[in-house]
C-alpha cells in the first residue's frame, strides 16, 4: 500500500525540465515505477546546482553541491545510495583525472620534441595557414540545411553539430574541400549562433538555396536510394548532402526532392567495397568524411572502411582479387594498372568482369588503368577501357588528366582516340596548364592541330588565347621553346600576339630571350609594334634578347634591323629604349658580361653614355663586376 502511494506521487511528481546535453554531471533517471519522490527531489536539486554561470561571456557549469545521505530525511534505496556514492567519487576523482591528463599531454610533447617531430602548437599553426583558398583540392561539397522543418529542435541540434564536425575534419585536412552550407535561416541559423565566431569560419554559408548557386549541370545530390554509383570524384560537379538528422522517419525524401527538382544525383559506392548488416544511411559527417579522404588521395574502399561505424558491422567485401592483386611497393600498383599499360585486354576483361569498381583504382600517383594505357601507348586499350566507362577527366595527384599525358608524351594516337571520345582539352593541371598548352611546348605539332581542329569544331576560336596559372598562352610557350611550326599554326587561327603574362611579357618578349630567331621573324611580321612593347619591369624584347645565357646575335640583328626600319624613324628608337630604372640594353649587356653583344650594340649606334637611376653608365656596370667589357668601353670617348 505504503509503495503504491509513492509510486503514485512520483508519477504525479513535476517532471524536469529537458537539459542542454552538455552537461556532464546527469545523474541517470530511474524508470517510472522505481522512483520515488525523493529521487525527483534529488534530481532538481542537481539540476538547478548546474544551471550555467556567466563568466567572461562564457557558460561555465559548477558544482553539484554534496548531498549527506545518513540525513534522516531522505529515504533511499541500496540501489540509489550506490549510484550516489559513485557520482561522489567520479567528482572527488575529477581534480586527479585533469591533473593526468595534463601530465599526460607533457609528456607526449616531450616524446614529440625528442623525436624531431611538431608539436600540435605547431600543428595549429599550421592550421591557419590550410585554408580553402589555397587548397589544392577544388571539389566543392555542400550541405543542404533545407531540411529544418522535417526535424525536431533536438534533431536539429544534432544535425548542427554534425556540420560543426564536417567543419572540424575540413580544417585538418591537408587538402581542404571547397565547404558550402546553404539555406543557413531560421531555427538552423539559430542553434548555429550558440557556437561562438562561427561566421568566421573558414566555410562558404549562404542562407539561399543551393540551386541559386550553382547549375543544375553540376548539381549531383548524394542519397542512398539512388540507382547511380560514384565511382570518382569529379571537380566539375557539386555534390549536395541531405542536412537531415529523421532517424529514418523519412526514408527517400532527399532522393524524391532531387527527382523533383531534375538535378543528377549518386550514392557513394558502399555496396561495391564494404559488407553492412545495418541500412547504408550514414551521418552526414560520416558522408563528408569519405568524401574528404578519397579528395586527398586515399581509395574508396580505405576510406569507407575507416569512417563507417564498426557498429554497423561493415567487413571488406569478400573478391576473388584479394590483395595479392596488388603488386609489392610503395606505388600500390594494382595489376590491372600492368595489364592496362601491356595493353592485355583479355586480362582486363577478367578483372572488370569480378569488379568493375577497379575501372577507376588509382596508385599512389593518382593513376587510374585508363592513364597506363596512355603511358603503355596502347590507342587500342584506351578505346576499349573508354567503351566500358572510363573517365577522361580523372586527375592523377599532379592535375593531369589522360590527355594532359599523352600531350607531355606526345602519343598521337593516344591523344586523337581520346579526343574523338570527348575528351576535354581545356582542363587544367595544377598549374593550370591545358593539354593546348602542353602541345604548343612539343616541335612536332601534330596534336596541337588535332586540338584546334576540336576548338574550330565548336566555334570556341577565342579559347586558343586560353591562359594558365602565370597567364602565359599556347602562344607563349610555342615562341619559348622555338617552336615555329606550333607558333605559324596559332597564328595562322588568330592568336593575339599582345597577350602578356603576370611579369607583362608577350611571345615576342620570350621568343628574343630564347633566342628563337625564326619564331621571332614571324612574330615581328604579324605584329611590328610588338617590338616596342614593355614588361612590367619597362624591359622591351631587346632588353630580354641581351640578358639570355646564349646569345644568338642573328637575334639581335633582327631586332636591331626593325628598330632602324622607317616605321619606328619617328619614335624613340628602341636601341636606346630604357626600362623603369633608366637602363638600355647596352646597360643590362655590359651588367652580365656578355662582350659580344655590347660590341654588336655599341656599332649599331647604342649610346654609352646614358645613365641609369642611379647615375650608372654601362662603362660603370661592367666595371664594378670586374667584366671584361670595360675594355671596349675603355676605348671609346665617353662625355656627358
């Protein structure tokens, strides 16, 4: 009688209020039925004991205050007395387990330091330094916070501090991902403020829509229910995850929005790697994990293995190619790379029979089977792995593509199967260098035709003028290298030969410091003024023609010839022409000690006498370097 009408004032006893889950001195609720009034009174004692105190603009939790147990106003059972006493010790103990745990880290820098190895004071400072701007890696990952109405406030809080994570593991990488979070409003903007400085982190938010951002082109939205594997990562796409935290209370609804919406969409390749026993919905930090390994590097299979949940009782699929496939090394070189590049189809065929994710297994270097063929030279191999699926945009560690490869080694054959199969010759490298660029390098200009042909084919004539990283076009690195044939072929189809470079240089400028005569002719002939043309550093191609290690002077008298041609009788000749620090040619000659040249200039009519910014003569530069030059100097009069 006497446990019925506690049990019915217990169940009738105010409940607590829900509490934030940080804190961390909950004492476990018993299950209705075994509690009494005591037990409640207990548990609103110790919740309002750690309501949070303001200090220095910080929520700080304190402590509990004791609770004497032999007091004769409480009744509690052995159970309750127990899990009291435990909770005592736990706190009792919290002083020593910090001072531990201190020690601990001391210690662990000490080992750190005496290895030779950083410190993480270090390695925070080399955080800051990571950040997405300057992150090799330009695949941009989203996620969709649009979910907010399909999730309760306590959902939503976890969905947060999922994003939070994805956060945490973006700023560790070595290789950032390009981080979006959209449709960041409303209860979602809400619970993100609790977390101090967040605007500043080093994430793109946006409180619009993803489909405001970005194409429906590149749009390809992760869901489990999808029927399309992926089986690489692709720069060119944007790939959406679902902000939903439903516990599977809307199973497909990312799914159905993305078929509504008519954007692409992909699951990661979970059933081709790994063995699950649970359903294949993973956390959406367990999702931009994978993503993030497998951007930097590492295999999809590694990459699921490491971040699915053991919990989830996920095994390596069982293969019939088991790692004996994979031949001893550090390039972790899988025997379908071998058969690729020995162009042995029959073998092929056998391993992507078994397993086709092995279309797109990559080495150390990032090299897929379809880049070993290109490497093996192999036109007949690369038609057929393209025929089963490969990609032509995969990028080994360098940026380069398969095309990038048969360009560097210019396979004719290579590079003309893979550009009738849709290859894309304006993708960049690293250095953003794009197989035109890399044709116009090579003397035989054989797949430089076989590009513009592709440019002329879809009208896109003005992408021949295209630059790369330092800003320099094909031009440039035909007139570089001496490549007449490269260079007579862009000019014949309208390249600009004012373009210039970061450093202000046009084709003109690096054909006369590479001494490429023929190319410089041509150059001079389509575009006369270019001979006039400066640097950023004021320097004209004269200027640049006398500073070259191995000095053509069939160069210099070219360049000489047109400077005393009637067209340039009217201007400034550029014999004379001074740089932003006042000094000729004949200066930078004399500077470097090249004799020849300072004699050529000298009788063409270069003026010794000129002075630079600081008063210098060219007869003072060669004699504060100790050249032999001054000699000549020496011997003619010189007045000011």
């Amino acid at each position: 009688m006497e446990d019925n009408t506690i049990r019915e004032q217990s169940l009738s006893a105010k409940e607590p209020e829900f509490m934030d889950h940080t804190t961390s001195h909950d004492v476990p609720t018993p299950p209705i039925g075994s509690c009494n009034m005591v037990d409640n009174t207990l548990r609103e004692q110790s919740l309002s004991a750690k309501e949070p105190e303001s200090i220095a603009g910080k929520a700080v939790e304190t402590e509990p205050p004791p609770i004497d147990i032999s007091s004769p106003n409480l009744s509690l059972s052995k159970k309750q007395k127990k899990r009291l006493l435990k909770h005592e010790k736990w706190l009792e103990q919290k002083p020593l387990r910090k001072q531990r745990q201190k020690e601990k880290r001391k210690q662990k820098v000490v080992e750190l330091r005496s290895q030779g190895l950083e410190t993480p004071k270090a390695d925070r400072k080399y955080l800051k330094q990571v950040v997405m701007d300057s992150s090799d890696c330009q695949q941009r990952v989203v996620i969709d916070l649009s979910f907010e109405d399909f999730m309760n406030d306590r959902d939503l809080k976890k969905c947060i501090k999922q994003v939070h994570r994805c956060y945490s593991l973006n700023r560790r990488a070595d290789n950032p991902l390009q981080f979006f979070v959209t449709s960041l409003d409303g209860r979602g903007k809400s619970e993100m403020s609790k977390r101090q400085g967040y605007e500043n982190w080093d994430v793109h938010l946006h409180s619009s829509h993803y489909d405001s951002l970005f194409s429906k082109e590149e749009i390809v939205y992760l869901t489990s229910e999808s029927e399309n594997v992926m089986h690489q990562l692709d720069d060119t796409k944007v790939y959406i995850i679902g902000g939903l935290v439903d516990h599977n209370q809307h199973k497909g609804l990312c799914h159905q929005m993305a078929m509504e919406k008519g954007v692409s969409h992909a699951r990661l390749p979970i059933d081709e790697y790994v063995e699950m026993k649970a359903r294949k919905v993973l956390t959406i930090d367990h999702v931009f994990d994978i993503i993030l390994r497998v951007a930097n590097g590492k295999e999809w299979s590694k990459a699921l293995f490491e971040v699915i949940p053991q919990l989830f009782m996920a095994k390596h699929k069982k293969t019939g190619l088991a790692s004996d496939d994979v031949i001893p090394g550090v390039m972790h070189v899988h025997r379908i790379h071998v058969a690729a590049a020995l162009g042995n189809k029959d073998q092929i065929t056998l391993y992507l029979a078994a397993h086709p994710q092995l279309l797109e297994v990559r080495d150390k270097m990032g090299r897929t089977p379809l880049m070993y063929s290109v490497l093996g030279g192999s036109h007949h191999t690369i038609a057929f792995l393209l025929k089963a699926g490969a990609s032509t945009t995969s990028r080994d560690i360098s940026g380069s593509t398969p095309l990038h490869i048969a360009v560097q080694k210019n396979a004719r054959e290579c590079a003309k199967t893979l550009l009738l199969r849709g290859a894309r010759w304006d993708v960049g490298d690293k250095e953003g260098s794009t197989s035109l660029h890399l044709a116009a390098r090579h003397t035989d200009a054989h797949i430089l035709k076989l590009i513009i042909k592709q440019i002329k084919k879809k009208q896109q004539i003005e992408l021949l003028d295209s630059k790369q990283a330092c800003a320099r076009t094909a031009l440039h690195y035909a007139s570089a290298c001496g490549n007449w044939a490269a260079l007579a072929y862009l000019l014949k189809h309208g390249a600009n030969v004012g373009a210039s470079d970061n450093e202000g240089r046009t084709p003109t400028h690096l054909a006369a410091l590479a001494g490429a005569t023929k190319c410089l002719e041509r150059l001079l002939e389509v575009h006369p003024s270019s001979l006039l043309y400066q640097d950023n550093e004021g320097r004209t191609p004269l200027h640049l023609a006398v500073m070259s290690e191995d000095i053509d002077t069939r160069c210099l008298l070219l360049l000489v010839s047109r400077a005393a041609s009637e067209r340039f009788n009217a201007i400034l000749t550029p014999l004379d022409a001074a740089d932003h620090v006042f000094q000729t040619p004949l200066h930078l000659a004399a500077a470097m000690g090249h004799a020849d040249a300072c004699l050529f200039l000298l009788k063409a009519g270069a003026d010794p006498a000129l002075v630079d910014s600081i008063d210098f003569t060219p007869l003072h530069l060669a004699a504060a370097r100790n050249h032999p030059v001054r000699v000549h100097f020496l011997q003619l009069p010189v007045s000011k």
